[in-house]
C-alpha cells in the first residue's frame, strides 16, 4: 500500500516535471555544471595521481636525494638559497666511495643544447631533444631506465669521457624508424657519439615526453657542452632496506664535511626523500581540489536556488489542485512528500545528466591531450548523492508552504 502511493506520487513530480520542460531544463542546469565540473576534474586529478604514483613506486621508495636547494618548493628561493655553493660531480663520487650504508648514487647533469645545436642521423632531424649527462649508476638507482636493446654506459665510459651514447626510444624513433640504432653515429651539435643503447619508452608525464633525450657520460658532457652547475643533480639508495635515516645521516656528515659547514651552523644544502615530493604534489592536488569545490558549489547553489523558487512557483500555480487533492482525502504529508519527491527527480535528473558529462569530459580529455583521466566511483557516487541533497535541502520551504494549505481557500483560488 505505501509503495503504491510512493510510485504514484512519483508519477506524479514526472507529470509535472514533463508539463514544464524548458523551465525543468533551466532548473536543471546549475545542477548539472556543479555535478559536471566535480566529474571532470576529479577524473583529471585521479588520472595524475595514479600516474604521479605509479612513477614514484617505479623509482623506489627508499630513493635519497641530494640538492644544491631546500627541497623541492614553489615560489622565489631565498638569497641564502641561491648563493650557496653548487653541488659537483665530484660530491656523487664520494658519496658513494666514501658513506658506507650508500649502494649506488646517480648523477646527472642536462647540457645547454639549443636549437642551432640539434641532435642529427644523416639528414634526419631530432627537434627539442634533451642532452643528458649521466653515470652508470643510474639503472641500479633508478630501475625505469632498462634498456630496450644494446646496453647501458659502463664505468670505463665514464672515466674515460667516451663518445658513447643511449638514445630516449622516441628519439630512436624519429632517428632510425626502420632500422636498429645501435652502432650507428649519430651527431650532437657539432660532436659526434656512437649508440650503445635504446631505453624502454616511458611514456608522458604532466603532458611532456620522457623519451625524447640523448644520454651520454656526463664526463663528456661536462668536457665538450655547456652547463649550469646548479643543475646538477644528485640521487642514492641506502644499501639495505631500513637504514634509510641512517644513509641520510650518513650523507649529511660527509656533505657537511666536504663544503666545511661549521659546527653548529644549518646545512648549505638539502638532504630529502619522495616522501618530500609526494607531500607537495598532495598540497598541489589539494589546492586543485579546493578550486573544483568551490567552482561546483557556486553551480550547484544557484541550481538549489533555481529549484526552490520553481518550486515556490509550482506551489502558486497549482493551489486549486493542492486544493482538490486535500478535499477528496489527501493528507498534509501526501502534499509534502509530492513536491519533495518532485525537487528531488528534478535534482537528480541534473545530477545524472552532469554525470554523463563528466564522463564525457574524461573521454575527451583523455583522447585529445597527454594528460590521463579516470573516472571513480566514488566522484559518481558523491555527484548524484550531492545533487539529491541539494534536491531534498532547498525542495523543504516549498513543500512545507504546500501541505500547509488550506483546502477551502484553496479551492477559491483562481
């Protein structure tokens, strides 16, 4: 029997919902901006963090690294920051010869190559390729860099300033498309480097390639290109899992010792783990977060606004029915749960239109640009519930002034 009337007075709010499409629609709308836009950045965001995730989980958790400056922030550096004194090649080396608890340090160092300078096979052209000096460190400290075919840079290489070089696997590409790399000799700027190895295609990160560079021994890189010295980047992995504390420790007292920081006085350089990075991309994220609530809100508001005055609206237009409807037996709470159940169907129909948008958004975001976008269940979920909410929140004034009727005056009512 409840059900009954339930389903009938449901029945009902969709009568009335289709008597008035285009003022449903209107009504509609704010509704489906707040839900879409919830939808459509949550899907952004959650794609990044997967793929931010993903990359951090690749490079290892107990990843140490070694800056000339203050962790990694946003903003102007300080003055004290930028007139320390910059981090060398040398540092990497005893680092690793000299901290005991240290396995293995990577080091490297991009060269200033511009576009007169480009990286050549024949007449083939590799534009915006990045020039990388590295040591041979790196795929014992970084595991994501595994060669696709050849192999690595040795510590020869590196000691001898050889004129050996890995290529990025889109470098490779645009380089060789039809034959291996390997062997061949290919120009960078006006010097000439021999390919030993392709590396694995990695992919686009925050909408740039990973994939288009030329690695060669940072040796040689420091002896034939220009650099900045303050670029100079430095990574290590304790040699046992657990001691991470202790290598950073460990690293910081040779640090210290090798730039003569008196005792007593801060460090001239900084020591960090991923866990730094992963803290500032959550405060980045969270911002972002933040930006998409109060967008949402705005358009979800003016929707709660637009469904209580239509509602106000529907309540004047049909107080001869409401009339009608008390005289032949219905109760107060009949009344009310007809125009709440009605300001929820029209909520909600908003909020399922702004979830198929959303989702829409995702696709196209993720078809047209590198950036990667999932949608959640939760982000779904949320949407709808807030949509109803929003329904069930601003429906309340106008259902109450309904079911408050009276009937005689009502059925005067022109």
């Amino acid at each position: 029997m409840r059900l009954g009337i339930i389903k009938e007075v449901f029945a009902m709010a969709l009568d009335s919902l289709k008597t008035h499409k285009l003022r449903s629609f209107l009504t509609l709308l704010g509704i489906m901006i707040g839900v879409m836009t919830v939808i459509g950045m949550v899907s952004v965001i959650q794609g990044l963090n997967k793929s931010f995730l993903r990359e951090l989980e690749s490079a290892g958790s107990d990843l140490i690294i070694v800056s000339k400056y203050e962790g990694i922030q946003m903003g102007r550096r300080t003055e004290e920051e930028r007139t320390r004194k910059d981090l060398t090649y040398q540092d990497a080396v005893a680092i690793e010869e000299e901290c005991p608890r240290v396995k293995a340090v990577a080091v490297d160092l991009v060269a200033n190559v511009f576009a007169e300078n480009p990286v050549r096979y024949e007449n083939v052209k590799s534009d915006n390729t990045i020039i990388l000096g590295i040591n041979d460190r790196f795929p014992i400290v970084y595991a994501l860099y595994l060669p696709k075919e050849g192999r690595f840079l040795t510590e020869s290489e590196i000691a001898h300033t050889s004129r050996s070089c890995l290529l990025g696997f889109e470098t490779a590409e645009t380089l060789f498309p039809h034959t291996s790399a390997i062997g061949k000799e290919i120009r960078v700027g006006p010097e000439k480097f021999t390919v030993v190895g392709v590396l694995s295609k990695r992919g686009q990160m925050f909408g740039q390639s990973r994939d288009n560079f030329v690695a060669i021994p940072i040796t040689t890189l420091m002896k034939y290109f220009d650099y900045d010295k303050e670029r100079i980047e430095i990574a290590a992995i304790p040699r046992a899992h657990g001691t991470l504390s202790e290598t950073i420790e460990e690293i910081t007292n040779l640090l210290r010792k090798r730039r003569k920081v008196p005792f007593g006085k801060p460090n001239d350089f900084s020591v960090f783990t991923m866990d730094t990075i992963l803290d500032l991309y959550n405060q980045i994220t969270g911002a972002a977060y933040m930006v998409m609530i109060v967008i949402s809100s705005i358009g979800l508001l003016v929707g709660g606004i637009g469904v209580m005055n239509i509602m106000l609206v529907s309540v004047k237009e049909r107080t001869r029915e409401i009339g009608i409807r008390k005289a032949i037996g219905a109760r107060a709470g009949d009344i009310l749960r007809q125009f709440l159940i009605e300001a929820i169907v029209l909520t909600g129909m908003g909020g399922l239109i702004g979830v198929l948008f959303g989702f829409l958004i995702a696709l196209v975001v993720k078809a047209a640009t590198p950036l990667p976008a999932t949608v959640s269940l939760w982000s779904v979920i949320m949407g709808l519930a807030v949509s109803i909410s929003i329904g069930l929140f601003f429906g309340i004034v106008p259902a109450q002034k309904a079911s408050k009727l009276d009937p005689i005056v009502s059925l005067r009512y022109e």
